[in-house]
C-alpha cells in the first residue's frame, strides 16, 4: 500500500509570500481583470530578462503558439519544419494557422531537433523553423541561425520548459522572430495557467495584441476584419507571476542541484540509465529530470508502475508527433520514423523534480530505482 503522505509528487511550485501579497494587492484595487499594473510589469519585466524587447502575455504556453504561428500569415502549402519530440500544441498552432508541419527527429542527448535533419528538409515552401529548448536545455542555435538567415525563414522558439536557459551566455527567448513560453504550474516561473509571446518585431507584436484581444480594431469598436481570440490573461495571474520572476534565480539553482546529485548517485549506483548532461556552450535549467533506460529489459512503462507502487510518480517522455493518431488520420508524416523520438517515448520518463524536492527524497528515488534494477535481472 502506498502511503499517500509519503507520496513523492512528480513536482510542485514553489510560491512565495509575495504571491498572495500581490494578489491581494489586485483585490484590494479591483484589478482583477486584463488589465492592470502587475499585467504591464510582467510584460515588461519577462521580455527584460529574457532579452527581448515586447512581451504579449496569453492564457497558456498553446495559445502562444497560436497567435505566433498566426501572426506569420502563413498559405496553403507553407510548411514550417520541427521537432517530432515535443508537446502537440505545436503541430496543432502549425496546422490551425494555414501551415504544414514537417518533422525531424532529436539528438539523443539533448532532446533537441537534429539539424542536419533540418537542412534536408528544407525547400522552396519551407517558411519557418520552429526550435524547442526541450527539458531545460538550449538547442543548438548557431548552426540554426546561420540557415535561417540563408534562407530568409522565419525562426520561433518554444521556450516554454527553458526559463532562463543560456546558449552562448545569451537567454533563450531572444533568438527568434517570435518566443513562446508557457507558465504552468510545472515551469520553472508558473502564473497557475498562462503563457508569453517576446519578440522584438513590432509589425508581428502589433498583430499578436490584436489576435490575443479578438481581433478588435481601435478605429471602430465591434467592427473585425479578422478572427481573433480571447486569450487575455489576468493581472491577478501577472501577480504571481511577478513573484515567480524575482524568485527564478532560486528555482534553476534548485533544478540544476537537484540535477547534479540525482546524477552524483545515479552515477555511483552505476544503473542502467542514460542521464540527463548539458553542452559545453550551454547552460541548461534541467526542467525535469529525464532518463531513459539503457537496459531494454524494461520500458518506461513498467518502471513508472514499479515505482508508483513505491510512492514514487512519474512522467512519461512525449509521443512523437508522427505517432499521434490525430495527426496520422490527417495523412501528415508519410509513415516517417524517427528513432531517437521512438526510443524516448518508449524507454524514457521523468523522475520527481519539483521544486521543494530534496536531498532525501532523491536518495528515496535512487534506491528505489537500484531495487528495482536488482529485482530485474533475477
Ligand atoms: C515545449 C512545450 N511547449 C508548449 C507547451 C504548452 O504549454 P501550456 O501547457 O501552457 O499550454 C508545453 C506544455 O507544457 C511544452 O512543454
């Protein structure tokens, strides 16, 4: 029987006292809407830290996509080239914009999309790249940025698991023509639900503001020559948003400790895991503690329900795209494979690495995976 007091979740946030200090603060003025200082700061003060000159806060990390790829005024036949390892939203914002997705798979250590793939995929109907700094670590942007200049592509970052992560000394979410972050309560800052577009192109961000507010025109009110959606966000979310920033430093040394002793052990215990590790031109904020296993005695499966059973929750690595039956019903992928994807989904999950996460827990987690590991190969 598990003992749901000593449950070890798979993460948790971290909010300070200033959080309800701010929220309160809305409350008491009645700024409980889509407007309002907190929503301005937070704007101001995300786009600041990440390098970028505006920030269009949304509802959530998908609808960032969204109104990114909108805002592209992408055709028929345009097609943006991704990764096949990550979250569906951005197939769907690719797809619901006009566009095509086209796939490619990820290195097997970074999780991030393989560029030589990439250059192959490239044609006359490619319009944009989109890079995803997947589990806290940075893609391998020279290399992108020299094609994307070559071939006058658009380039949008997902940011939204890499809070704060450096390429090159320089924070991702100011590389590209467009960044989306997510604020879920699993990122590394959360505003409960809630997302950003950054971007320095002022014709782009002036069309993402009107997307996120319906489309409304400032000539005519209720007058719409485009559709648009409601993906405001409230300043009593911006609240806790402000809060999370002056705390991030805090939650990526929390991450990237945790990290490193979760690899201290792992190592020692000599278990059959590939770990997560960090280029050298990189500086990773480690998400999620993501491993896969070397030994395919087991799979990702099993090893979840082996350790649920000792109170330890997990999480699976993501589905590639080119798997997801929604999108194969669609005929998009063309039956591609791509094995590094294939081989996440299957044997790899994330361990527990939640912020208030500690030393004893890990060690908890560590032994649990050695007994198992021992129990298997009986
Ligand atoms: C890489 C990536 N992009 C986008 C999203 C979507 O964000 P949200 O859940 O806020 O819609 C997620 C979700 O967690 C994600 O991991």
């Amino acid at each position: 029987m598990i003992d749901l007091k000593k449950k070890i979740n798979v993460c948790e946030p971290l909010i300070t006292k200033n959080a309800k200090k701010y929220i309160n603060d809305c409350i008491d003025t009645e700024w409980i809407s889509s407007a309002g200082k907190y929503l301005e700061d937070f704007e101001k003060k995300w786009a600041k830290y990440c390098g970028a000159d505006e920030g269009i806060a949304v509802t959530n990390g998908t609808s960032a996509l969204q109104v990114a790829f909108k805002s592209l005024n992408l055709q028929p036949g345009d097609e943006v080239i991704m990764p096949s390892f990550t979250i569906i939203s951005c197939a769907t914002a690719i797809i619901e914009a006009g566009g095509k997705p086209v796939l490619v798979d990820c290195y097997p250590d970074t999780w991030c999309l393989n560029i030589e793939q990439m250059k192959e995929k490239i044609n006359n109907k490619t319009k944009a790249i989109l890079v995803v700094h997947m589990f806290g670590h940075p893609a391998e942007m020279d290399p992108i940025i020299k094609v994307v200049k070559r071939h006058k592509l658009y380039l949008i970052e997902d940011a939204a698991e890499a809070h704060g992560a450096t390429y090159n000394n320089k924070r991702v979410g100011s590389f590209g023509d467009l960044a989306c972050f997510s604020f879920y309560a699993n990122k590394l800052i959360t505003t409960g639900e809630g997302g950003m577009v950054l971007s320095n192109n002022k014709k782009l961000t002036k069309k993402i503001r009107s997307l996120r507010n319906l489309s409304f025109r400032s000539d005519r009110r209720f007058y719409h020559t485009e559709i648009g959606y409601n993906y405001r966000l409230t300043n009593m979310q911006a609240a806790i948003g402000i809060s999370q920033i002056e705390n991030l430093k805090n939650h990526i040394n929390i991450k990237r400790k945790n990290t490193f002793l979760y690899n201290k052990i792992i190592k020692k215990m000599d278990l059959p895991l590939r770990l997560p590790s960090e280029n050298e031109n990189s500086k990773s904020v480690f998400w999620m503690y993501g491993v896969v296993l070397k030994n395919k005695k087991l799979n990702a499966k099993i090893l979840a329900q082996k350790l649920a059973n000792r109170g330890i929750e997990t999480r699976p690595l993501f589905l590639g795209m080119h798997q997801q039956p929604v999108l194969k019903k669609m005929k998009l992928f063309n039956n591609e494979k791509f094995p590094v994807t294939e081989e996440l989904s299957r044997f790899g999950l994330y361990l527990p690495s939640g912020l208030k996460l500690n030393k004893k827990k890990i060690d908890f987690i560590c032994n649990a995976l050695k007994d198992i590991f021992h129990e298997s190969r009986k």
